[in-house]
C-alpha cells in the first residue's frame, strides 16, 4: 500500500503590463499548474487592459474620451460599475480623487526641465475641464457621457488595483488557494504562504531607505503604496510632488509616501491618491472614519504618522 504525499511549489513570474512591473506569486501542486495560473493571471490583466486603459485607443473608455460633449457611449457593465465606484470614492474626498483628472493640461514637468513656478492663471486654466460632476452615468442603458468638450477620464488611480482583485478572484474560482499579486504597487494578497506563514509586507521610510520601519502579515487583504520620493519639484525650499490635486492643479504637498491598508486593493489605490492630495492631518482624519481602512503616512520632515488602529511597535 503506498501513500502519495503531496508537496507544493511557489512560483513567480514577473511580466511588463499596463506600462508597469507586474508580479505574481503562486502556491501550486507543480509548475505545471503554476504555470496556467500565472499564465490565466496575464490574459486577465491584458482582457481589462483592452476594456479600460484610456492610452490604447480601442477601448471603451478612449471611446468615451474621444466622444466627450458629443455624445454617451454604451460601455460593457464592468466598465460602468467601477467608474460609477470610482465616482463615489470621488465623492467622499471631495474631489481630492478624481477620474477626470485626465483632462488636466501638464504644465508640471517632473523630468528636471522646469526651471519656474507656472503662473497662477496656467495653475488655473490647467484644472478647468476637470471635475467628477461632469461625468454623466445612465444606469438605464449603462452610457457614459463627458458633459464637457475636451473632457477625458482616466482609471490609472483605481484601474491598477481593480486588475490586483480581478486577478485574486479569478485565480481562487481556479482552485489556487495561495497567492500574491503585485501590479506597480498594488498588492493583493490571500491564503498563506508554503511554510504557513502570512505573506508580509515591508514599509521603508523614504527618507532612510536602508531602514524597514515596519513588516505587516497580510492575511487575505490588500495594501497599495504611493510615494512622490523619486518625482518631485523644489521651488523657493517648497517641495511639489508629482500627485496633482485635481481641484487646484497644485501639486499635493507635505506627504513623501503613503501606504492604504484595505479589504480590497481597488478601494487602497483610489484612497491612497485621494489622501496624499488631502494631506497627513485630513487624511488620517478620513481614515480613521472608515472601518477596515488603516494607513502609514510618512510626511515630508520624514516623521511617520499612523492611522488609530495601526500599532507600529507590534511590527518593527
């Protein structure tokens, strides 16, 4: 009588998509298996990419762009349902996340080739087609019209983290019972890893970046960092980052990264855009309003800040 025993891999694949490093990690029976969930997770990111990236103009939302003060364009449901989720979130930061964001003009140049200030009247007109108002839902018929002319949206605050939980739900209706995806920062996580630990995450201050401050288990949750460290302006000793508020065209200040700990990665990438516009003291604020929202603020003196519930002794 002989007994099988059962041993299991953990896989990684690493792939270029949406314009931005893509990981995912597997648990599997063997890399055979490993393979086809690694290889179903990159069909999934390419089917959503063709449905929702406003710089591939076939999709339905370059359509919606393109077609802005003209008409409303018939989008496919998922489409609809998260830019109508994307609209709340819009709605609860008070503008401070915007899809419509797209519309700005880029008068901020993050590449070293600014050498002044743009004026208050170009700051102005830069943020004038901008404004979640404007974007008019038909639920009747699931339409999407831009009110405005030269009007565009753009789901890169959210789209990134709405294919991280794509990509969790779709591998676990295949049977894989442990994974991790990273997608530009994004990090979706579920099951345990070989040896039965969680799967953990390390938070680095950006202002001493050889020194993790904190390492996180995540269990079945999601966590999205976003930093202005590496793009960044300085004009008269202020320092401008690349994260536009949406409502002023002024670029947000006073937080140098964020990471937004949450059920769903899709909600963590929306909200950690909303609270680096919103600023450390607002934003906390709002997190700590919401229950099964944590955060990590690290500001621009480089002083770390922490949602209620976050006790970073327990991490270190």
């Amino acid at each position: 009588m002989s007994f099988a025993t059962f041993s299991q891999v953990t896989f990684k694949e690493k792939a270029s998509l949406l314009g931005s490093p893509f990981d995912i990690t597997v648990v599997a029976k063997d890399s055979i298996q490993a393979n086809a969930y690694t290889n179903a997770a990159i069909e999934e990111v390419k089917r959503i990419e063709n449905l929702i990236s406003d710089w591939i103009p076939t999709t339905q939302i370059s359509s919606v762009n393109t077609n802005a003060g003209i008409q409303p364009i018939k989008v496919d449901p998922e489409v609809y349902d998260l830019v109508e989720r994307a609209l709340k979130i819009s709605k609860v930061t008070n503008g401070a996340f915007d899809i419509s964001y797209a519309s700005m003009d880029r008068i901020w140049k993050f590449d070293g080739s600014m050498i002044k200030m743009p004026s208050k009247e170009e700051i102005k007109k830069s943020v004038e087609k901008v404004g979640f108002q404007n974007v008019i839902l038909n639920p009747k018929d699931t339409t999407i019209f831009l009110k405005n002319k030269g009007m565009k949206i753009g789901l890169g605050g959210i789209g990134q983290g709405y294919i991280a939980d794509k990509i969790k739900e779709l591998l676990k209706s295949k049977g894989c019972e442990s994974g991790l995806v990273n997608v530009s920062g994004d990090i979706s996580t579920w099951g345990k890893q070989i040896d039965g630990n969680p799967w953990t995450i390390a938070i680095i201050n950006p202002m001493n970046k050889n020194k993790v401050f904190a390492t996180f288990p995540l269990e079945d949750t999601a966590v999205e960092t976003s930093g202005s460290y590496e793009k960044y302006v300085t004009f008269n000793g202020k320092r401008y980052s690349h994260i536009i508020d949406p409502r002023t065209g002024y670029p947000a200040s006073g937080i140098v990264s964020i990471s937004v700990f949450a059920k769903q990665t899709e909600m963590a990438d929306a909200l950690a855009t909303g609270i680096f516009v919103m600023g450390v003291e607002v934003g906390l604020d709002f997190v700590n309003q919401i229950k099964g929202l944590e955060c990590i603020i690290v500001d621009d003196k480089g002083v770390i800040h922490t949602s209620k519930n976050i006790d970073l002794k327990k991490h270190e």
